[in-house]
DNA sequence: GGTCAACTGTTACAGAGGTTAACAATATTT
DNA sequence: AAATATTGTTAACCTCTGTAACAGTTGACC
C-alpha cells in the first residue's frame, strides 16, 4: 500500500530524481513560454537582476555551467532589450551584464509565474514534506557542488 | 546558518530538483560508461530484463518517453547483443524483447555500479532523509504521472 | 465481410541543454 | 619583459526529447 514498485528503476534516488526533474521541467517550460521566456533564460535573467553587474562568467559559474553554453542565452536576453551587456571601465576583457526595466519586470512577472508552478508541483505534499525536499536536495547541491567550486 | 540563499533560484523546488539531477546524472553517466551504457540504455534494459516479452511501445509508456525515442536505444543494445526483437506468434505488429545473457549479466553489473553511485550521492543524507526523499520524489511522480498514464 | 479506427515500429526532422577545444584580446604574475 | 591566466566567443559535437508522418497490421462495428 505504501508504493507499488513496477521495477528496480522506482527505488532509485538517482532514476525519481530523473522523473521528477522532468515533470518540473516540463511544467517551467509552459509557464515560461506565456512571458517569451526559455528555462535557462529565466535563470539567467534572475541573477542578472538580482546581482547587478555581474560577469558572464560568474554567472556561469553561479548557474554551474560551462561559460561558453551561456553565450547565446545572454545573446537572445539582450536581443529581447530584456538586458546589456555594458563595457567596464577597469578592465577591458569583461562585460558587466545589467538587466533593463524591461527585463526586472520580465523577471517578476516570471517569479509570479513560477511561484504558481511550485505550488501546482507540490500540492500532494505537506509543508514539511516541501521544506524537507528544498532541503535535502540544497545538502546534495551543496555536498557535491562544493568539491570544486 | 540553514542554508545560505544566494538567489531566489536556491528556494525553488524546480531548480534544486534540476541541479540534484544533473549531480546524480554525471554520475550515473560516468559510472555506467565502464559498463559502456548510456543511462538511457540503462533503464531499458533494466525494464527488458525485469519484464521478458516486454513491447516497445509499453516499455516507452513505463519510461515517460514517445516510443519513437526508444527505437535507437534498443537499435543499440540489440547491437551489442543485450537483448533481441523477436517475432510474436499472434501479433505480427509488435516485436517483444527479450534480454540475452550477456545483457542480463550487464544488467547485474550496472546495478552493482548504480548501488554504488547511490551511495555516494546521499552519503551526505541520514538513512531517513534518504527514505524521505525517495518518497517524496515519488509522490510527485505518481500524482502527476497519474493524470494521463 | 468490409470499412474505419486504432495500434506498432520506424524514419526524418527539430530543438533544448550541455560539453570540449580552440582563439584573440586583455590582465596579472613573476 | 615574459610567461601565465582570464574573458568572451565561436564551432563542432553529444544526448535526450518531442512531433509528424508512414506502412503494415489488428480490432471494432455495422
């Protein structure tokens, strides 16, 4: 009564976590497309707004992804006006990215979006299953992730 | 001292989830590369093996997937002579699938590989965080995999 | 029975996300 | 001054996934 195992693969963290990401992922990816908005742009986007001036590169490395698969995000978000990328007087190598009013509102309307998401996600769990969730999935993050920051 | 929020993203369940995936993914990729199974490959086998005569179609239900996806999936594994399609005596539509010994025994070994690998992702998590977690992720599955399986 | 609907495996095509390797321009270290 | 490191960028490639069409086959219905 408790889970009805159809095979080996359900009792994997590794293979629920598979399943579950796409589940979210699919559901992120519906909510975003109304705002014009891809999964990786929105991410970007949010720490464009939220750390004002940061660099492609600590970007990436906030996001946990090469430098290089951000290039054409950055590309599509500025495109869109939603950002710019601005030349920074100190050093000529990097370009401080700074999210326009266009973009802070984008970013909103999407954090609206996707707090609707998370709730339609997880509305079979209780308050205490959702924050054990957040939770031990950021241990795991923060476990694995801080071998090489 | 809970946990430091560097962005909004660490609080959304989505994120976590797709972040934990991509941990657990590399892992489980790495270590059953030594085997020479993509972890898609992985997972069919597993369900060809736990479940001879199997269908392509219901095994692509079982797995989330169109089964168009699956085609050069099992093209691969009956390649390397894991599993073969065999003809259906009532049925001449559908071929079922049937694991070799040699894919069984790979098999063996990939879940000996994937024991390990899931060791060392919740080696960070106490044994009723990792209970937790497992049900948690399948609760999520099954109330939205039930809506239309 | 004959027709229409439904299912199976397959192919071709597309797209998202991600990686690696190289490169030129620029900073930093020694 | 020279060697080393960093930044943004491009190009090529891989995996997973979905969509649309298809021919062959089966089942349902009248």
């Amino acid at each position: 009564m408790t889970a009805e195992q159809n095979s080996a693969l359900d009792a994997m963290i590794g293979y629920n976590l598979k399943r579950a990401n796409t589940i979210a992922e699919s559901q992120i990816r519906r909510c975003l497309a109304n705002i014009g908005l891809a999964p990786r742009e929105f991410s970007a986007l949010a720490l464009a707004v939220e750390i004002p001036n940061i660099t492609q590169s600590t970007l990436a490395r906030h996001l946990g992804v090469e430098r290089s698969g951000l290039v054409s995000t950055i590309d599509a978000l500025e495109q869109r006006a939603l950002l710019n990328r601005v030349a920074v007087p100190g050093d000529r190598r990097i370009q401080a990215l700074i999210a326009t009013a266009k973009g802070i509102a984008a970013h909103q309307e999407a954090l609206c979006a996707i707090q609707m998401q998370e709730e339609q996600l997880t509305q079979v769990l209780s308050a205490t299953e959702i924050d054990s969730l957040r939770a031990v999935l950021q241990k795991i993050r923060k476990f694995e992730e801080g071998k090489t920051p």
